[in-house]
C-alpha cells in the first residue's frame, strides 16, 4: 500500500544565515548540494509533522499508549493494554493464518513477525509506524521498512480475521521474494508488478474464489462491456483488489492453488507479468488475458434475473460521470418525502447532502474537505437516522480521536447537539427511538463491538451487550418494544474462533432477551428496517450469490424477494448499509451497484409477493468466481478448516513493550577517487535511518567526506514521536563552497605563458538545535524551534602560469585570502500554522492556509525576522479555482541590514514572475533612460501579493474524460505584484522612493508522474521595457 505524503518548502531565497523550520532558507548551491538536498528530503520522511513542514496538515496523537507484547510461536504481537482481550484473539487468528499460508505458499517467514493492534479505526490512524495520512478505507498496512503489519480490530471478528490474512499475504510477498529481512529490496521488486498482481493474490488467499462483493464488480462489468485485457489492467478505473482476486481465481482454477507459491517465487527471476507467466504458466499473456475474458463472459451471460420486480424505481443520485461516482447510504425520512445521503457530487470530498425525493439537493449538510471540525464521518460502514418527527438528523463522526454523536436541525442545517462518547473507540449507525428521547448506536469498544443506548437529553450511556459477537446496524421497532440488529452469534464457535453468518437478530428491549429471525443458510442478512406495523422487517441478503431486497413476516417467518437485480444492492463494502424504507410514506430507497458507480434509487413498496422457501436460494451460485470446474481447492479447504494451527492462549506469553533502535535503511555507500591537474582526491559519505518497532523513536546518522577541500558533513538527528507534542534534537555540520575560475595570458622573461586562477570560497555552517511542534488539530499546529549555529568562513586563490610553448611551470601557488570573523548566531522561532487546503494536480485547490512566524536572531548579529504569508482558495464555480496569496517576509533590527547576510529577492518565479534575473538582457540593465534596475528586486524585507484563476483546460474543453482531461495540465490566468526594500530606500507606502513591481500572463503546470511539477509562464512584466517573455521553472502553484 502506497502512502503519500504531501510536504511544501516554503519561500524561496530569504536567507543563507536564517535557515527557519519549515525550509526559510536560501543557500548558494555549490559542491555540497547533494547532502542538503538528502538533509532535507530526511526531514520530510522522518521528521513529518514537525519542523519540516512549511505548510502540510498533521498526523495528531491524542493518545499516548503504552505498549504490551505477546509472544506466539511465529509472531510478536504489539497492543496497549485496554484491548489485550481482543488481541489475545487476534493472536490466535494470526496463528491459525500462519499455518494456512505457510502450507499454501511452501514457504516460511525469514525471521518472526510484527504484528500491531489497534483498538479501532481512530487510534490506527495515530500510528507512528506509517508516515503520514492514514484514510478511512485502509483496513490494514504491510510496511517495508520492518515488515510490520499494522491494523485495527474493527470490532466484527470476522473483519479482524479477514484483515490479519489479507496482510499477511503481504509479508508472504516480501519474504518470498526477499533475500533475508530486506523487505526495502523485497519491496522494490514487487514494484515492478501490478496492484491487481499483489493485491489481488492477498484478497484471493484470505477470501477464496466464493465471493458475493467481487462477483459483483465482474458482472457489471461484462454487462456495460468494460471487461479489461490484462495489458489495461493497471488503469485506476479498475480497482485492483476486485479485478485482480478474480484474475487469481481463474488462474488457480485452472493451473491449481500451488500456483500461487511458483508465481511468487519466480518473481526474483523475472522482471514483469508478462515473463512471469510464461516462466511459470507456459502461456503467454494475451491469451491468458483472451481465455480469462471469454471464461467471465459467459459466466456473467448464465446470471438469469427477474428485472420486473424493480420496474417503477427512479433515480434520486445517479453515478453518471466518473469524477462522481459514489452516491450511498440513503435515509429516508419517516413520511418518505426526503433523503439524507452521502456522495461525492461536489468532487473533492464525500459529503452529507439533503434532497427531496425528486432528487434535488436541498442543503448540504457538511463539508469535510475544508471544514477540519470532524476528522470522519464514518461513511463506510455507517448511516445516520431521522428523528421520528422528522426535524432531526443523528449520525456519528470523529472529532479530536474520539466518536461523537451528532444531531443536526435539518431545517437550518446546524448542529443542534454534540454528544462525546470518550469511552466509545469508535460508534456506528445511530438509531431513534420513536418516542425521539433515545438513540441506540453500535460501538467498538477496546477492539469489540456492542450496542448502546444514549440518552439525548441526559447524555445518559447505557450498554446493551457485552460479548465476543458482532451486534451491528441496529433498528428500532415502531412500537418501541423490540430491537433488530445484525449478528454472528447464531452458529459461532467462540473456543475455534468460528463466527456464524451474519444473521438478523431480536432483542427484547425490556428483558434484554436475543432470538434468531430466520432467513436463508449460508448467506449474509443486514442492513434491518421495519414496518410501520413492526410486525415485518426489510433486509438485504446475498442468499444466491446476489444481494437483494428481502421482506419478512416476524410471526411465521413468511419470506418475500423483493428485487432482483443482475449486479447487488451494496453500499462501498459488503457489509455497508444500503436500504431505507419508509413504510409510513410506502416508499424504499436503496444504492444499486452498476457502471462502475453507486446510484441510489427509489421505489413503491411492493404489495405482497410471492413466498419463498429459503431453501430455495441456498447456495452461492452466483458468487462464484470462474471457473466453477476447478483443478483442486487448496484454498478453499484451508478457509474451511477452522482448527488446524489455531493455538490457546495458554501457549503465549505476555510482556511490556521496551523501544530499541534498529537499522531500517542503509543508503548505498558512495566512494569517488580520481586526479587531476591538481592531484588525487577521495570522497564518499553514507546515511543510516534508525527507529524502533513503534516509530516512536527515530534516528538519522549521515556522512561524507571529501580529502580535496577537507570538507566534513555530517547529521545527526533524533526525533520523539510518543506524544502529542513531537519533539527533536539535531546537530549537522555542512560545508559550502563556491569556485570561480579567472584564465587569460600574459609574458614570463618574453616567454608567452597561460595564467589560470582559481578562487575558492568555503563557508561552513554548524549547528545544534531542539525543536518542536504541537498540533491542535490535523489542520493547526504551533512550532516552536531553538538552537546556536556558528558560521566560519574560509577562502585562497590559487595561481598557476604555465608556458605557452614548451609547458614549463612557472607558478603553482594557493595564497590565503583574508575572511571574516565567524559568526555566532542563536536563534529562536515561533510559528502558527494551518492548512485546510486541498491539492489538485499541481496546486491547491480549495481552502486556505496560513503562517504567522517570528524568530528573533542574537549574538554576533541581532535581528528579528517576522513571516506573515496568508493563502486562500475558493471554487466560484466548478471548474475554476480562485488563488489568492499575500506574504510579508522581513528583517528588522540592529542589524536587518548587516552586508553578512544576504539580500531578499523577490524576482523568483513563486513571487513575481517575469522578474528572474535570467530574462535580463545586458542592454536592458545598461540601458540608458530605459534601463531597468536590478536593486529593485533585493531588499530586507518584502511584501508580495498574487492573485490567479485556476482551471484544468482539458477538463474545461470536455477533451478526455475525468477532472482534468486528457492531459494532466493546470492552466491559470495571474496577477502578481511585490516590492523590496531596504530601510534606507522605503517603498511608496512608508513614504519612500520604491514602486510596486507586478506582472500578468498566463501558466500552465504539468504533474509529471508525481515526481515534479514543471510550470511555464508566459507574462508581461509591467515595470519592464519588454515585451511578453517565457519562464520555465519547477514548482507548484502557491
């Protein structure tokens, strides 16, 4: 799994002697570029969330947890305390899995295994052990460094049981193909395959080829004649966990399960799919591709549905376009006359909106791509829930790490109330009680799931369950008597770790009493809703191998198939909620799957139909994935076999958790040596990252050295993770030296000889520093930066006259050249920062941010630098993006003006283009009358503002499909203005001499691979004798 991390330098060239937290630094590059670069590039993967960020949302840890150990067989297995019930459980499951894959795979893991728990979704998020954001739909993360598998329990055993497999495929995958522990190397060469590749084999093993949800996916996909060839199947439109387990089980259905294990061993020996699967199948891939498309065809073809029975339902939120394709988790209100649902019409984000049930939206209700108030709104595995008079709206989120209860006043869209539930890691699908008083909601507490009821008046908790079984998406009788939910208690087997089907359940909310609603054998039952009469529940059931809409009768078990679609009735997952009925208003809503998209549709309750038997549906026809003949089903059977591997926890021992620094990444050693007209010379330099199995604890060593100058870099730097507030020490040294070459010709006794002279200046900065950062939320934070730098300097000439005509030396001489004293700085800086901005291609988008820094400077210099740099971005009307900047950046104080530290210079294309000093011409500068002058750029302090319209010009011109188009290009009309000045030489608004310079033009920016964005300009600077003029350069937009 891929995480990104977004981190922006901030301005360009403010000075050698002021190198701020969050990149406020110009130095000239010289010989020791490389190092800084790798300097700062460690920062950023190491130091995130800290001082290495200008701008950058942050990872938050509300919690500090104090870390325990088991000790299994195969694995260490790290959690903190509150949920060791929990992950004694997973510790078995992981065992049991262990066995599974090892005999599958013929393989077993180099060196034992970390596993890590979290008690939920909130606290995984936390993580240190994964660099940067963790979203909503990761389940789980295999990382390369350590090889660590790091989940949440989700509270459901049969979620934790699939996740534990799923990545433990993955450390399969790195220790098959890597030689030792070196997942980094393992790591690298399974980047040479396809999602579809390694995700798909994880989702294959840990699920087998009997799968409603994927088997889902490949019929739509047949059916609106999208089914990709193998060589299209890396293309984002296909998601590889669905394509690429259903490639698998076609591949192991006709060349056997021990495919898997020959496939991954060979990857060592190949260098693509294509050679794999000649090396190990015989078969090239394009046949391979044709037989597997030709098989899937005719698979889907054999699907025989009834599609009368959802004739009469309209579309309320289609997913016609593929920027919008997710509309989910309808609620309809008790009269049937509005919806709530979540989608991503607006684009950036996945929203709240209210609409009437002709479809039109009301109000959105919030808007989580800017607004950092909640940091989830659960929206995979949860709906919220009308009040029974209709004016109110529950549902849960995240606020600050913790789950809080929301009801909002639907006829003004304002929070009405927030209810915390600190003691709750993670609530789900609220539900009124129809005397509109009570709300009962599903909980994971400490890594299980139960049900509670909350008091809304009182804030009254109180708990309902207490068990190892899943109690999910509850419902509330019309009568106030009864509670259905969705369970696995009903044929569990909690001593093997057995859970049953997820079935539908009763519970007597006055004894507390549970019984089973009958239903079909072997198939899912979720997602309950009443009738108005509460003597009947709708549901969904893949009984079949197809979720669809089902009705019962409470009292004789009477059942009634109410849809009958070729895809499935599902929201985002297997188990997301989907269906909403209205009994009172006769009316149902539900998210139909198709065309690659989630619509949500609505319908007539149907009269009474026809009775089924259950037996009539049993099986899972449907679901599974081709082809049905298969060569053996080694897989299958180890799915099935729920006791062999499983151990007692008697077998395991626990510890407290005790943090040791290991080796995660030695840099590739780099050693040079050559001569020259000046002699030998030998270099090289090294860099070692270090942290502990926690990521709590991180540490950088980095060398290089070069014999010639004697130039000596090094870092150290170590950097505290374990609380809220991260913190950090560094000490660097880092040499700068400049070369400037002076050659001509001139007489030694008559003889015509060559003279070449070298100037060689060195500064060398060293520094010790502490720093750190504490984040109020993922949006906000306050840094907070001091240390002592001392700066030497060194410089000599060397001279060499050599004869013109015979080569005789007649000079070679280095001669010292007097420097300045050095200088002995300590400094200190405070920063506010916040970023609500969301990026598009190659600049923000929407949003804003902002930096409000000081930092005062004393010792051989004194003087105080003041930032204040303000951002904001607003979307008038899709698609086009208004960017606003405005940014002071200064020196003031004794010695602002000192002729030691080096000017500003707002002539850099991310300040005021057409400006650069590579656009000059010579006659432009020397001109006369018309010359234009060049101090007009430096100065001490400097103000800029800028002002663009920013819009994808493919996207705007419908040439290609998606946001931006065809092309990845961001296109944007400007304005920029700034001035520079010195105390001395005032600008006009503090009663000076110095005017605005500004510009306008036209840019365009190309996101090339992710790696870079590269801008070219085409401006009109107004202050400037010239015409239009090109700049080219690599940056974002601001």
């Amino acid at each position: 799994m891929t995480i990104s991390h977004r981190c922006e330098p901030g301005p360009n060239g403010l000075t050698a002697l002021e190198k701020q937290s969050g990149g406020l630094c110009r130095l000239k590059f010289g010989r020791n570029t490389k190092l800084a670069c790798m300097a700062f590039l460690l920062t950023v993967v190491f130091f995130s969330g800290s001082r290495a960020q200008y701008f950058g949302r942050n990872k938050v840890q509300y919690r500090t947890f104090d870390y325990k150990v088991i000790t299994t067989e195969h694995f260490d297995i790290h959690y903190h305390e509150a949920i060791e019930k929990a992950a004694l459980l997973g510790a078995r499951m992981a065992e049991r899995w262990y066995e599974r894959l090892s005999t599958l795979l013929d393989h077993e893991l180099s060196g034992r295994q970390v596993l890590v728990f979290y008690g939920n979704h909130s606290e995984f998020i936390q993580t240190n052990i994964i660099y940067g954001d963790l979203g909503e739909g990761t389940g789980g993360v295999t990382e390369s460094l350590k090889r660590r598998i790091v989940l949440p329990l989700s509270g459901p055993l049969h979620q934790t049981n699939y996740i534990i497999g799923h990545e433990l495929v993955h450390a399969f995958q790195y220790s098959l193909i890597g030689p030792g522990r070196s997942s980094l190397v393992a790591g690298s060469r399974l980047g040479r395959y396809p999602l579809w590749f390694i995700e798909g084999m994880a989702e294959y093993l840990s699920i087998g080829h009997v799968d409603p949800h994927t088997a889902m996916w490949m019929r739509d996909a047949v059916m609106k004649g999208d089914f990709p060839d193998l060589k299209d199947l890396a293309h984002p439109k296909y998601f590889p966990y669905r394509y690429g387990q259903a490639l698998w089980a076609y591949m192991t259905g006709r060349y056997g399960d021990d495919v898997a294990g020959a496939l991954m061993q060979a990857i060592s020996r190949t260098e693509s799919v294509r050679e794999l699967f000649k090396v190990v199948l015989h078969t090239e891939m394009d046949s391979l591709s044709r037989e597997w498309g030709e098989a899937m065809k005719a698979w889907a073809e054999s699907v025989e549905v009834d599609s009368s029975l959802i004739r009469g339902s309209r579309p309320l939120a289609e997913a016609k376009s593929p920027m919008n394709l997710l509309h989910v988790a309808p609620s309809l209100s008790p009269d049937g006359t509005r919806l709530v649902y979540l989608s991503t019409r607006d684009l950036f984000s996945l929203d709240m909106y209210l609409a009437d049930t002709t479809g039109r939206v009301i109000r959105k209700l919030t808007n989580t791509a800017v607004d950092p108030h909640y940091q989830s709104i659960q929206y995979i595995n949860s709906s919220g829930d009308w009040s029974p008079d209709g004016k109110r709206f529950a549902f849960t989120a995240i606020r600050k790490g913790e789950p809080v209860l929301v009801i909002m006043e639907l006829e003004s869209g304002r929070t009405w109330k927030e209810i915390l539930l600190p003691e709750l890691g993670e609530a789900i699908s609220p539900v009124w009680g129809p005397e509109g008083r009570r709300i009962i909601l599903s909980a994971v507490v400490n890594g299980l799931n139960d049900l509670f009821m909350v008091d809304v008046e009182t804030e009254k908790r109180t708990r309902l369950t207490q068990d190892l079984y899943a109690e999910l998406q509850p419902a509330w009788s019309p009568d106030g008597r009864t509670l259905a939910f969705v369970t696995d208690r009903f044929g569990a087997d909690l001593e093997n770790l057995v859970m049953g089907e997820y079935r539908l359940a009763l519970m007597d909310l006055e004894t507390g009493d549970i019984r089973p609603v009958p239903g079909f054998d072997g198939a899912k039952h979720i997602n309950p809703e009443w009738s108005k009469d509460s003597e009947q529940l709708y549901f969904l059931s893949d009984a079949g191998g197809i979720t669809n809409i089902y009705r019962i009768r409470i009292e004789d078990g009477r059942l009634e198939k109410l849809t009958d679609v070729y895809t499935g009735i599902t929201g985002i997952s297997e188990m997301s909620p989907a269906l909403s009925v209205a009994d009172g208003g006769r009316v149902m809503a539900y998210t139909l799957y198709q065309k690659n998209g989630f619509s949500i549709y609505m319908t007539e309750i149907p009269e009474e139909q026809t009775a089924i038997e259950p037996s009539a549906l049993s099986g899972m026809r449907y679901a599974v994935l081709p082809p049905v003949e298969r060569m053996n089903e080694k897989v299958q059977a180890a799915l099935e076999d729920r006791e062999t591997g499983l151990p007692q926890t008697e077998e395991f021992s626990k510890s407290d958790y005790r943090p040791r620094l290991r080796l995660d990444y030695l840099s590739r050693p780099t050693l040079v040596f050559g001569a020259d007209r000046f002699g030998g010379f030998i270099g090289g330099g090294v860099s070692l990252y270090w942290s502990d199995m926690m990521g709590e604890h991180n540490l950088v060593t980095m060398g290089q050295v070069d014999s010639r100058f004697k130039n000596y870099s090094g870092l150290l730097g170590y950097l505290n993770l374990r609380h809220r507030i991260n913190w950090g020490l560094s000490v660097e040294q880092i040499p700068y030296y400049y070369m400037l070459m002076a050659q001509g010709y001139t007489q030694v006794e008559n003889d015509p000889a060559y003279v070449e002279e070298i100037y060689i200046y060195k500064q060398t900065n060293r520094t010790a520093a502490f720093f750190m950062s504490y984040p109020f939320s993922r949006v906000q934070r306050l840094e907070f930066q001091t240390g002592y730098r001392n700066i030497d300097f060194y410089s000599e000439i060397r001279t060499r006259i050599v004869s013109a005509t015979s080569n005789k030396t007649y000079l070679d001489k280095t001669t010292p050249i007097p420097v300045a004293d050095p200088l002995h700085l300590f400094q200190t800086s405070a920063a506010l920062v916040y970023d609500s901005a969301v990026y598009g291609l190659a600049s923000p988008i929407l949003g804003q941010r902002y930096r409000f820094e000081v930092s005062p400077v004393l010792g051989t210099l004194n003087y105080q630098t003041v930032l204040a740099d303000y951002r904001f971005y607003a979307m008038p009307r899709r698609p086009f993006t208004l960017a606003m900047r405005l940014m002071h950046y200064g020196r003031y104080g004794k010695n602002a003006e000192d002729n030691r530290l080096y000017p500003l210079y707002i002539g850099y294309q991310g300040f005021i283009r057409g400006y650069d000093y590579y656009t000059f011409t010579m006659d432009e500068m020397d001109g006369a009358g018309s010359a234009f002058d060049v101090n007009r750029l430096l100065g001490t302090k400097v103000a800029v503002a800028n002002l663009e319209l920013r819009f994808p010009l493919f996207g705007l011109l419908g040439l290609g499909s998606g946001y931006y188009g065809g092309l990845p290009i961001e296109t944007a009309l400007f304005f920029d203005a700034g001035v520079a000045w010195f105390d001395y030489d005032r600008p006009w608004f503090l009663g000076g001499d110095r005017r605005l310079l500004s510009s306008y033009g036209l840019a365009m920016r190309v996101n090339m691979l992710g790696f870079v964005v590269a801008e070219v300009d085409i401006v009109k600077p107004l202050e400037r004798n010239t015409g239009w003029i090109w700049q080219f350069g690599f940056t974002t937009g601001f």
